[in-house]
C-alpha cells in the first residue's frame, strides 16, 4: 500500500517513515529556536536581576490589556492552527484553507496590536536610541528594560512575519489539493513552528507586561 | 498513518484551559505575593507551554526518539540559564579577588 504515493520521496520506506524523518528534523530547528530566544532570556533575567525596580518601571509604562488581548488573539490562533492540522488529517480541503486562513487573520491582529503599542511607545520617547527620552527615575536602566522589550517582541514578530507567510504558501498548496488524508506533512510542520512562536509569547507576556504590578 | 487523530472537543478543552490560565496569571500579577509574585508567573507559563507543546503540537504521541530530542533541547536551555544566572546572583557572596585588584 502507498509504495508509490506522489509524496513519497524514494529515500523513504514509506510515508510513516517520511513523516517521523521530517517531524524530527522539525524538531531540531525548533530546538536551535528555544535555545536562540533562550539567550535573550538569558540577557533579560540578568538585567532584571541586576536592576529589579527599573525593570518594573519600565514594564508599567506598558498597557496589561493590549498585551492580554494579544495572548488571547495568539491563543485563539493556535487553536485555529491545531485545527488546520486536523482536517488537514482527514484531507477535508476547503476546510484546510479556512481554519489556515482565520489563523492569519489572526497573526494579522497579532501584529496590528503590536504596532499601535510600538507607535505609543515611540511617541513617547521610550524607543531605546536617540529617540528615548524618558527622564524619570532609573532612565538609563529603563533604557535596557526597553532595549529588551524592542528586541524581544521585535524577534518574535518576524517569526509571526514569517509564520504569515508560510500559512499562506499552506494555503495555496491546499487550494492546489496537495494535502490528502495520506499526507498533510507540510501543514503539521508549519503547525509545530506557528505553536512554538505562541509558546514564545506566554513567556513574554508575564515577563514583560506583569512585573512591578503588585 | 502514524497519525494520531486527537479528537477536536480535546483542542477546545486545551484552548478554554489556556484560557482559563492567561486571566489567572493577570490576575495573580496584581496580589502582592512578593518575589513569589515571580514564581507563579513562571509557573503558570510553564504550564501554559507544556499544555500546547504536548497536545497542539502532538507531542504526547509522538515517538520516543522525538521525547528525548525535545528533553535534550529544554536540558540545554536550563543549562544556559542557570549557569548564566548561579554567576551572576553569587558574584556579591564570592569573596575571590576581582582582576583588576591583582594588578
């Protein structure tokens, strides 16, 4: 059975195989990722724990509900993503295309959200570079607490930059009928990147948004 | 297919408890618990993470071989760090000479 599906490629036994083979590989690349955006945590909990209070300034500049609301449009993207994969599993086309489709609108939200927060906190000076002109207390270490807060959400949106992208090769591959009940392996590793981008942003939230709140 | 077909009704239950999480940790970062405030807002992602990691991303039926890659990864991650940080939080309580003392 399946010995000459299209999918196939002849370096494989058989799809099974291919599927697990790409799965892994997924995997590495997702690792080099943790281990990347682990670095800047690393930088982030070093600097928080050498200027705790400045830390906590700089994150109640930020507004709770605009990045609360960007969790829940995140969250409810995964969920429209891990249920791309299951139709993509049961080879239902058209399906495919709308759940893949509401995940960009989104990951468009996503990045519409981040830009009105990205233009507030550039009009009020709090862009690290020339720009930054807050004077309150701790200024210079609120500067790296921002400097922070730029690189990291910046980095995370490329990656929704990205994952846009990739859903919408997805969606065209779908409308072409290239995901079958026998092979959805494509959909199912964009669907591993997209949830790991999500996975990002849980812990960015609290570590950006809900210090110094109490 | 090696394919687990997890039935959508779990994906709803992952989602409402995902959910159910986000409003905690909000709520949670405005109780003055002190440096448990930390704690628990670690804890909660963590539990957020692990949720979508082992059903969004199929990771509870996923073979063995992808189990310990995915460990090894989280194992290099915590080793990044905590030896980042046991340097950094000992540096006042280490009594060594600093380098520019022995010039």
């Amino acid at each position: 059975m399946a010995n000459h599906h299209h999918a196939l490629q002849h370096h494989f036994e058989d799809l099974e195989q291919q599927f697990e083979s790409a799965s892994l590989g997924m995997w590495a690349f997702l690792i080099t990722e943790i281990l990347f955006f682990g670095g800047l945590f690393a930088g982030y909990l070093v600097y928080r724990s050498l200027y705790p209070e400045a830390f906590a300034v700089g994150s109640y500049k930020l507004d709770v509900l605009l990045g609360g609301v960007n969790t829940v449009v995140l969250i409810c993207s995964s969920l429209t993503m891990a249920l791309a994969v299951y139709w993509a599993h049961k080879g239902e086309r058209t399906k495919i295309v709308v759940f893949l489709f509401l995940t960009i609108v989104l990951g468009a939200a996503f990045l519409g959200i981040k830009a009105v927060e990205y233009t507030h906190k550039f009009h009020a000076g709090l862009a690290p570079g020339n720009a930054f002109s807050y004077d309150g207390p701790f200024a210079d270490q609120v500067r790296i607490f921002y400097s922070f807060y730029f690189s990291m959400t910046g980095m995370h949106a490329l990656h929704m930059v990205i994952g846009i992208g990739l859903l919408t090769y997805l969606i065209i591959r779908a409308r072409q009928g290239a995901y079958t009940a026998e092979y959805s392996t494509p959909v199912e590793m964009i669907g591993l990147y997209w949830h790991f981008v999500d996975i990002v942003w849980i812990y960015l939230f609290p570590l950006l948004y809900l210090i110094g709140r109490s | 297919m090696a394919h687990h077909t997890i039935p959508t009704r779990v994906y709803y239950t992952i989602f409402f408890t995902l959910m159910v999480l986000t409003g905690l940790t909000v709520w949670v970062a405005f109780q003055d618990l002190g440096a448990w405030n930390d704690v628990v807002a670690l804890s909660i992602a963590t539990l957020k993470a692990t949720l979508v990691i082992l059903y969004f991303m199929h990771v509870r039926y996923s073979s063995k071989l992808t189990h310990a890659f995915i460990v090894a990864g989280f194992l290099f991650l915590v080793i990044l760090l905590a030896i980042t940080m046991s340097d950094y939080l000992t540096r006042d309580t280490l009594i060594a000479p600093k380098a520019w003392d022995l010039m």
